[in-house]
C-alpha cells in the first residue's frame, strides 16, 4: 500500500487563503444583497396586496430606498373575499430597524427600472408604534409600470379616436381642419382683414384717418395736452377742484364735519335730544305708536261715516248743502261788489 503524501507548509497556507477568500465573498454577497450583517438578528413581518406584479421570494425588501431584508415567501391568502389582501407576502429584515416601521407605515411593490425585478417598498414610519415581530404592515396600491403601460394604452386608443374624428370631420376641430365651407370662411375673414388694414394704412375709414391724418393727431395732441394742464392745476391746488382736493382748509372742513356728525350719532345713541328720545326712549315710542294707531282710527271712522266729519265725507246731502251754501256765497260777494251801500248803512245820533 502506497504511502500518504504529506502536505507541505506552502499547500496549507493556500488553502487557508482560499478558505478566507470565500468567507469574504460570502459576506460581501450577504452585504450586496440585502441581508446586512452577516449574524445580525432578523425578524418577519408579513403583508396583503391585491397583486404581487411579480414579486418572488428572494425579492429585496427597502425602506425608503435602502435595502433592510428579503422575501421569504409569497402566496395566496386565506381572504379569499377580501380583494385588497389576496396575496400574503412574508419578508425578513434586520430588526435593527424595527423602530422605523410602524403602524403608518406602508408596504407596496415597485419595480427597478423599466424591465427591473420587483422590489417590496417600505415607507418610513413617524408618528404610529413599533409593529412587533409577525405584525402585519399595511399594503397599498401604487401605479407600476403595468398601470402606467395601460394608461399609456389608454392615452393612445383616445388619440386614435380623436384623429379618426378629424378626418372624418367630426366635432368643432374636425369641421375645422376638413370642411371646405369653414376654410372658404375663414380664408374669406383674413381676406377681409388684409383688406381693412390696406385701407386703414392707406388713410380710408375712421381708422384710417386716425392713423395718418395729421390734422386729427394735433387734436388728439391738444386733448391730451389740456388734459396735462388740468392735471398740473390740480396738482398745484388751482381751481375748485385743486382746491377741493390739496387746500387743507377744506380737509379741515370735512373733518369737522365728521367729527360733529359723529358727536351727533354718540348723542343720539345716548338718548339725548328729541332724535335720541324717539329712538331709544320706549314711553316715547309707544306715544307714536299710539297717536299713529287714533289716526288710523279717525280715518277709519270718517270712511266709515261715523262722526260729524265722517258724515260731511261721506253723505251726498252734506256735499249738496255745501255746493248750496259755497253758491250762495259767492252770489252774495257779486251782489256786494256791484251795490256795496246796500249793506252799509251808516246811522248818526246826537245826544
């Protein structure tokens, strides 16, 4: 039987060195991918989606980025009536960062890059408790690129739709683009246009003249130059309306009046003056009231005839011997004016 050859010193130490070499890599792999320390003490928690996006187990798992754990595993629920939670997702991460995930904390999946691999995404709990380990993290739902592929979809079939309204002249941009009649109509305006500013450049028209006459710019100069003058008078306080609005005198004025104005609206709150009596004194106004209430009273005995005066209102004879009486008065001032000695008699005695 042959001899066992021995290893030589030279042979162990690159053993060892292999050895080392794949304990580095090996930790290395554990860093690059997620798992962090190589001994660090993990814990599960788990979530509910609807769908997964394909999600897989090994998947990363981050917290506002940063990688903290992996998938451990991913299937179907028990809430088989529950939409929101079809999908159970279980995942491990360092429980060194336990205290950033919390009960507002959200769970979701995304995806690196357009055609990347399916990451499960943690939001960064703040105000809600620690979730212990088994909890559950809340899922939500957040557009991925499948979502956006459809709305892109979507986008495309409306614009399909759109430019097939065109062509066939459909809607206010279709007529527009292809009706023949809306075209002669519109090239029709901007001939229209190109018209009126020949003959506005050419001095015909109001606006014509406006724009080249030079007779109608010195008016419109002199305007605007008296308009100047009326502005510098007032600024310099000349006139009534200067005065009115820079003479101090008059703001003095104003101000007096206002101040007295305002004396008088204090007093009358106050209940001084007949003003501030009828207004704030109760005896005073059930006084109007009352004298208001006997107008309304008399005026109602007179319509309904009651009383000397309603009589002389209302009854035809009153009225007839008033004709009768104002006739005979006047037949008496006539016959006095013609033969005023008739009633003058004048009589003298001696004693």
């Amino acid at each position: 039987m042959p001899a066992r050859k021995a290893l030589t010193w030279t042979e162990l130490r690159v053993g060892a060195f292999v050895l080392f070499a794949v304990v580095l890599v090996a930790v290395f792999v554990f860093y690059v991918t997620g798992e962090g320390a190589l001994f660090a003490s993990k814990m599960e928690l788990k979530t509910y989606l609807p769908y997964v996006s394909g999600l897989e187990s090994g998947a990363p798992v981050r917290l506002a980025g940063v990688g903290i754990g992996t998938v451990k595993r991913v299937r179907l629920s028990e809430f088989r009536d529950d939409p929101s939670r079809h999908a159970e997702i279980t995942f491990s991460v360092n429980r060194s960062y336990q205290n950033d995930i919390r009960t507002d904390t959200r769970a979701y999946t995304t995806t690196e890059g357009l055609l990347g691999e399916s990451v499960l995404e943690l939001t960064r709990g703040v105000s809600g408790t620690p979730i212990p380990v088994g909890g559950v993290v809340t899922g939500e739902v957040r557009p991925g690129i499948k979502e956006i592929v459809q709305n892109v979809g979507t986008i495309t079939d409306d614009i399909r739709v759109v430019t097939a309204d065109i062509r066939n002249a459909k809607g206010t941009l279709g007529k527009l683009i292809e009706d023949p009649a809306l075209y002669n109509r519109a090239r029709q305006s901007v001939e229209e246009f190109q018209s009126l500013t020949q003959r506005a450049a050419a001095g015909e028209g109001t606006l014509g003249k406006l724009m080249v006459s030079e007779e109608l710019y010195d008016q419109l100069k002199g305007t605007a130059d008296k308009v100047d003058e009326v502005a510098r008078d007032l600024r310099a306080g000349q006139g009534t309306l200067g005065k009115l609005i820079y003479d101090p005198a008059v703001y003095d004025k104003a101000s007096s009046m206002v101040d007295r104005a305002d004396r008088i609206v204090a007093r009358v709150e106050a209940g001084e003056g007949t003003l501030g009596k009828l207004i704030t004194e109760d005896k005073l106004h059930e006084d109007v009231k009352q004298t208001f209430a006997n107008v309304r009273e008399i005026t109602r005995k007179i319509n309904a005839g009651e009383g000397t005066l309603g009589r002389a209102a209302n009854d035809p004879r009153a009225y007839e011997n008033f004709n009768e009486l104002t006739a005979e008065m006047r037949a008496l001032i006539s016959d006095f004016r013609k033969d005023p000695k008739r009633y003058l008699r004048i009589k003298l005695s001696l004693f």
